[in-house]
C-alpha cells in the first residue's frame, strides 16, 4: 500500500508524545505523500481520489481532521517562531528518513 510505506509515526511508550510531535509526524507524512504523488501525476497517473483517500488515512492514522489541521497551521502562521521551529523539525526528520 502506498500510505503504508510514507507513514514514520512512532507511539513509543518511553516518551510522552506532544501535540506538536504529533503534528509534526502528520507533516512529515503529509510531505512524503505529496512526494509520491508526484510521482504518480508524473507517470500521467492523475487520479485525484487517490489523493483524497490517502490524506483521509494519514488524518486519520494521526488522529487529525482536516479542519483540526488547518487550524493548527492558522495557529502556527501566527506564531513565526514557533512555525520555524515545528517546520525545521519537520525538514530534520525527512532528512534523517533519507539517511537511512
């Protein structure tokens, strides 16, 4: 499945995982299927549902809504500091999954 292999979330028991942790693995997720559907819309593939059913899955998986996650990048927007420092964790993470 395609999802499956984008999907990075670790639930582990030692650590307390914080709204913010949980909105970045959404995010890394998030960037990691937009990735993979461009390759798919690259090979002429443009199937806009599979799109839909996919961020359906990772809202799901991380125990998001859409609009819960619209409103917390609103949230994020208004507060630069804090956006750079979610987003520069983001860009951490994908670049530690391309190292390994």
């Amino acid at each position: 499945m395609l999802l499956a292999e984008g999907c990075i979330s670790e639930k582990s028991e030692d650590r307390t995982i914080t709204a913010n942790d949980s909105l970045i693995s959404l995010m890394v997720d998030i960037h990691l299927t937009e990735a993979r559907l461009m390759q798919v819309r690259a090979r002429g593939d443009n199937d806009d549902s599979l799109a839909s059913r996919l961020y359906d899955s990772l809202f799901k998986f991380h125990n998001f809504t859409r609009a819960s996650y619209e409103n917390r990048l609103k949230e994020l927007t208004s507060n630069p500091e804090e956006y750079v420092r979610t987003y520069d964790s983001v860009i951490a993470r994908i670049e530690r999954l391309k190292k390994d």
